[in-house]
C-alpha cells in the first residue's frame, strides 16, 4: 500500500501553475521497502521465527506454513487467499498460535539497516483463519512499538496495521511480531506484505518546498 503526505489543508489563492507545482508536491510517496520477503513470494526464507515451519500441516499448535491458501495447511482453515494477489500465485503466511505462555511468542523476525534519526512506517497486512481472539505485538530493537492489536475481524478478511518509528541513533533494527494469546482454542492467523519504509525527505520538507515555489 502506498502512503502518502498531504500537505494542502486549505485552499491558496494562486495562479494555475503555482497550483499545479503545490499539488505535486502535496503527494509524496513513501521510500522503498526495507524488509526481504515480506510478501512471501520467495517462500520459507529471508526471516527467523521461533514457531515450527510444518509445510501442508499446521494443525499442532506453534507452527506455521507459507502457503496460497490456509485450507491446504489445515482442514477447519477458512479457505481464501494471499493479499499481495488475491489469487492461487500469491502466498501468505498462515500461523497456528501457541498454546502455552511459556512457549517462544516470535512469529516473525528480520534485522535491517536504518538511517539514523528519521521516521519509519511499519506495516502489516493480518488476517484470521479460525475465529479469534489472536494477539499481536510489534516490536523494535526489543521495544514494544504501539500497543497490542487483535488479528483480522471477520474470518478470510485481510487488515492492515500501522505504525512509525523514529530511529534516533539506531543503525539496525530488530524487527519482531510476537503472538501474545497463548490458547489451545482458535488463535489462528496469517501476515502478508510486511513492510518498513522511511518517511522520505520530500515528505519532511514538503512546506518548505511549497513556500520555496510561492515565493
């Protein structure tokens, strides 16, 4: 999904090519995307998890598949689709949460190179495959980034979460999403098209570059 800065509240008076100069400048779209795989398209790969990859069986608990469909994983799974293609080419990540607090709560995890002292969005798409609840935490460098979010809504409905990030002296960042129910009933969800983007200079300059062109 692309993210844009909106810069024009309030209509300017101005002749047609200033207008035309402000009206660009008032869509920047976000930098490109950090993360490797995060649509999954490469398969099992490019990220750490602490659940067990179980390839067309995730009926245990704590494991998960890369998969176009989580019906093909698991027999009770709502049958649907990834959502980077919406079709049989596409694939997600479908997960069988974990059924005891004391088990290792890492979904999903890759390390990436940042640019100190800039903003990041973190994004996620998330979806239930059996009815909820299913917790999920966002973490960076081992901080909780926002507050605990509830998987998907309705079952094979895809969601999307949110969030910035702001690097301060960081180098690298340690990305994580942890499962935080630990149920033996339902908690079952899949993630597709992970994202990490810097907020890019047009975006944090756009005023100053809309006052450069007024003037």
């Amino acid at each position: 999904m692309k993210k844009y800065a909106f810069a024009l509240r309030n209509a300017l008076p101005c002749v047609l090519g200033a207008c035309f100069a402000l009206l660009i400048l008032s869509a920047a779209p976000a930098g490109a995307n950090v993360i490797v795989n995060g649509d999954f398209q490469d398969g099992n790969q490019d990220f750490y998890s602490a659940f067990t990859y179980s390839h067309l069986d995730i009926t245990p608990e704590h494991t998960y598949d890369v998969i176009s469909d989580p019906s093909l994983s698991h027999g009770n799974a709502e049958s649907y689709f990834d959502h980077t293609f919406g079709t049989a080419e596409g694939l997600m990540m479908a997960v069988n949460g974990m059924d005891d607090a004391g088990d290792t709560n890492i979904i999903w995890s890759q390390t990436v190179d940042v640019v100190q002292y800039r903003t990041y969005y973190f994004g996620v798409w998330h979806s239930l495959w059996a009815p909820g609840p299913a917790g999920l935490q966002i973490l960076v460098n081992g901080d909780p980034l926002g507050p605990e979010f509830m998987a998907g809504g309705d079952l094979g409905v895809w969601f999307y979460y949110e969030i910035t990030w702001a690097s301060v002296d960081a180098t690298q960042a340690v990305i994580e999403i942890i499962n935080t129910t630990a149920s033996t009933v339902w908690n079952d969800f899949s993630l597709d098209d992970i994202s990490f983007t810097l907020e890019t200079a047009l975006e944090r300059n756009t005023w100053a570059g809309i006052k450069s062109i007024w003037d």
